[in-house]
C-alpha cells in the first residue's frame, strides 16, 4: 500500500481554488448582509425589536465570518506565492508558520464556505506531518491568529454589542429605537447573587383569624375588652330635646 505524499502542483492548484472560492462567498455576504440590514430597519419602524435583534445577531455572525474570511484569504495567497519555497525546504519557513497554522486550524470550521480549503490543508500536512496538522487543530502550536480563532468561534454575541449595532443602524437610517437599560449587557437585572427576586405584597386572604381579629373576639369567643377602644355611653338626651314629648305623655304611658 503506497504512502500519500506531498505533491506542490495539488497545492498549489488547490490554493487557487479556496482564492476564488473566499472571493465569491465574501461577496454574496456581503449582499446577504445588507438585505438583513434593510429588515432590521423595516423591524424597527414597526416596533419590532426583538425581530430586529435576531438580523442584528446574524449580521454580528456574518460581520465576523467576513474579517476571518479576509485574514485567510491573505495567508492563502501568500502561500500560493511561496509553494516553490515551501516544495524547496524540508521544514517549515519561519515567516509561514501563522499562515500555514491559521489555515488548518480554519479548515474545518469553513467547509461550508471554501471546501477547497480542506485540501490546502491536507496537503500542507503531508508536507508538515499530520503530528503537526494536529497540533494546529488543537491550537497548541501558539501560531494560530488569534483573531481568526475569535470570529469563527461559536460565542454569541453580547447583548451590549447587539444593541449598540442596533442603536448605531437606526440612526443611520433615522429611526427610533431606544434601547432597554435593564436588558443591556450580559447580565440581567434580576437574579442576582444573594439577592432575591422582588416580591408583591400579597393580600390578606380573610380566614378565621382574620375575620375574629377585625370583629375585636379572642381565641376564646369573648368581646375583647380593651380601655383604648371602648368608649364611655352617653346619658339620653333630656325630654325637652324631644318635639311632642312631654313628662305627662310618659306617665299615662299605661293607661289604656
């Protein structure tokens, strides 16, 4: 059973494919890109924020595929420049070593985009050996960019930087949109450590003890008797507050 080798034309051919592949992906997002921008505003208008947030996300994703895209893209063409040196030297050039890291590390998290990109990186660890290739997948050779590694990551974006998009689109198209204070940032509001949710005063629900509390009866079914409440009865009022009433009406009250 024979032994894959290194072969400089299938890399070189290879590295001219992804070019051409990362050129027409980046310019189809782009176009992507500002029709989610145009719903975003279209959301917006109609008071739609949550919808708005959702295209903002996705612009945030698409924004950050791009720039990776980009810094890729840089290292392929230089290494299509250099496949003469790379074919000429048994190890690898020390100016190549981010290039070279950065795009197998890349490759599997871009086969949708440059599937050609999986061979540049086959090739490179036949050359390299696939003790190599691993480290660099693993992101142990330290030379792999850091911020290729950031913005192919699967970390959502922040709910500060969603809205500070949002904010900075609106006004660039002129809508409103104010943003929530209590939502920004990636912590919520509530829960907080040791502090617990804020609690609505409940009604008081009558029950037994409730209803003998309010009519003044204790637990033993007797009035309270209490100085402060009590108050001392007046005497009646005198016959002659009385219209029509006269002492010798209630005196001949019994005779019939």
């Amino acid at each position: 059973m024979f032994k894959e080798k290194f072969k400089a034309s299938h890399l070189s051919s290879s590295l001219k494919t992804t070019i051409d592949q990362l050129r027409k992906i980046k310019a189809a997002k782009g176009t992507g890109m500002e029709i989610t921008r145009n719903d975003v505003i279209n959301h917006l208008k109609l008071k739609k924020t949550l919808l708005a947030e959702v295209c903002v996300e996705r612009i945030i994703r698409e924004d950050n595929l791009l720039v990776a895209m980009e810094i890729i893209q840089m290292f392929v063409e230089v290494l299509h420049k250099k496949v003469g040196l790379i074919e000429s030297k048994p190890d690898i050039e020390e100016s190549l070593y981010e290039a070279v890291s950065t795009i197998i590390w890349a490759a599997p998290h871009l086969v949708t985009e440059a599937p050609e990109l999986q061979n540049v990186s086959h090739q490179l660890c036949l050359k390299y050996s696939r003790e190599f290739g691993n480290q660099c997948r693993s992101g142990k050779t330290g030379f792999v960019n850091s911020i290729v590694m950031q913005n192919l990551s699967a970390v959502s974006p922040s709910k500060s930087e969603v809205e500070k998009r949002l904010s900075d689109i609106a006004m660039q198209a002129g809508v409103e949109f104010q943003s929530d204070p209590g939502r920004s940032g990636n912590i919520p509001p509530y829960p907080k450590p040791n502090v617990p949710y804020p609690q609505p005063e409940l009604p008081k629900f009558p029950n037994a003890e409730n209803i003998m509390e309010e009519l003044g009866i204790d637990s033993q079914g007797d009035l309270k008797k209490s100085s402060e409440t009590s108050t001392p009865k007046s005497d009646p009022p005198p016959f002659e507050c009385i219209p029509g009433f006269t002492e010798d009406v209630l005196n001949t009250r019994g005779e019939v």
